[in-house]
C-alpha cells in the first residue's frame, strides 16, 4: 500500500538534546513538507522540499534543520535551540506542479521533551 | 499574511443531525480543501474544491467553494458517531504548494 509513514509514534527526549523524526513516503510524490502542531491550533509549515536536494524555510523554521537526499525521505531534526519542542509533528507529501495540490499527511510524531 | 477563520472552535450536535462548518478569508484562494482529523492522527483529505462556485460530494459530505473565492463552506448530513474530529480548511493562492491552514473546528457528536 502507498502512503507515508512517521517514526516513532512517540518520542520523548531531555531538554537539550537534538531528536530527529523520520518521514518516508512510498507515493512518488516529488514535495514534502514538515508541519508543527499545537493544541487549538492550526497546522504551522516548518520546512519544505519540492525537489531532491533542495529545501526551504516555512514559516517557523527557527531550531529546526531538515534534509531531503532522497526523494522518498524527509527527516526533521528538532533541535536544542527550539524553545518550546513539546507538540505533534506531521509530515505530508504531494505532486508538486499545476493542477495537483492535495497534500497527503502521516500519522505524525507527538514529540515530548522533559 | 493570509488567514483563515473557522468558527466556532467547537461544535455540538446530535447524532442525525446535520451540520454546516464555514471557512472565510479577506484574501483569494484558488484552491480549497478540507480535512478531518481524528485524535492523535493525520489529516485526512476529504474533498478539495478548484473552481468558483463548485459543488462537491463525498458520500454524506458536501463542500462549495464561494463564489467570492474568499470562503468555503462544508456540509455533514446525518451525523454518526464517528464523525466526531477536527475539521480543518486549507486554501491554496497560488501554484507553490504552499497552503494556508484555518484553526480547525472540534465537532462533537451526542449519540
């Protein structure tokens, strides 16, 4: 079956430490994109790559570093400098051109840092 | 930057009723989609709209996209239980891919 798959479900880590989540998808889409969210929020773009080795910041990229060597991979590091970690993470991936926008999202990763 | 507004936050219905959630904008969007998602999940997709003034089913769910393409609205009918979950929009401007995400509305429904 095609999809996307975030690993782990759930992840705890000491302040202080960097954590990196996982991100793979099976669809041939050629975008991926990070998403942070907090309770009663909406979905907050983090980093994006619309192609193999090219990324760009979203909207609150500051203590987050991504990577994209691979078509099928997308992993998000959260780093020490991320003030406030502690949220639920999801990545999605689509077909990046005209006439297809759809994004299609994992289960998401609920990060907790003590 | 652009925003969306999804109000209320929270919803209440009884099962069997219907229910009509609206997303609106100050800006134009191309583009509109909706998502639900279930707690502890992913969003998703439950319909995506790409012309003014379209109309569009998905079993008892039903989306327009205004005619001012500044709003959407979605319709559930006859609710079940398992309709309980957040209802996001999102909205689209342009061909970067890059949406816009309303807050989401929690729709709970009293068997």
């Amino acid at each position: 079956d095609g999809g996307i798959t975030q690993s782990p479900k759930y992840l705890f880590r000491k302040e202080g430490q960097n954590v990196t989540l996982s991100c793979e998808q099976n669809l041939n889409h050629d975008a991926m994109y990070w998403y942070r969210q907090d309770p009663g929020q909406g979905l907050r773009l983090i980093y994006y790559s619309h192609i193999v080795n090219d990324f760009q910041k979203g909207d609150i990229a500051e203590g987050y570093s991504v990577s994209r060597e691979k078509k099928e991979s997308f992993p998000l590091t959260v780093t020490s400098a991320q003030k406030n970690p502690t949220a639920f993470y999801l990545c999605a991936s689509s077909i990046f051109g005209m006439g297809a926008v759809e994004q299609f999202f994992g289960p998401g990763t609920r990060l907790t840092v003590l | 930057g652009q925003q969306l507004n999804q109000s209320p936050q929270s919803m209440f219905i009884q099962e069997g009723e219907d229910v009509s959630m609206n997303c609106t904008s100050s800006s134009i969007f191309n583009t509109w989609l909706w998502y639900k998602q279930d707690p502890g999940e992913g969003p998703v997709l439950l319909i995506a709209l790409y012309k003014a003034g379209e109309l569009t089913s998905n079993g008892r769910l039903t989306a327009q996209f205004g005619i001012t393409r500044k709003d959407s609205f979605l319709n559930i009918s006859a609710s079940i239980p398992s309709d309980v979950g957040i209802y996001f929009c999102a909205g689209l401007t342009g061909a970067n891919s890059k949406l816009t995400f309303g807050k989401g509305i929690t729709l709970s429904v009293r068997p």
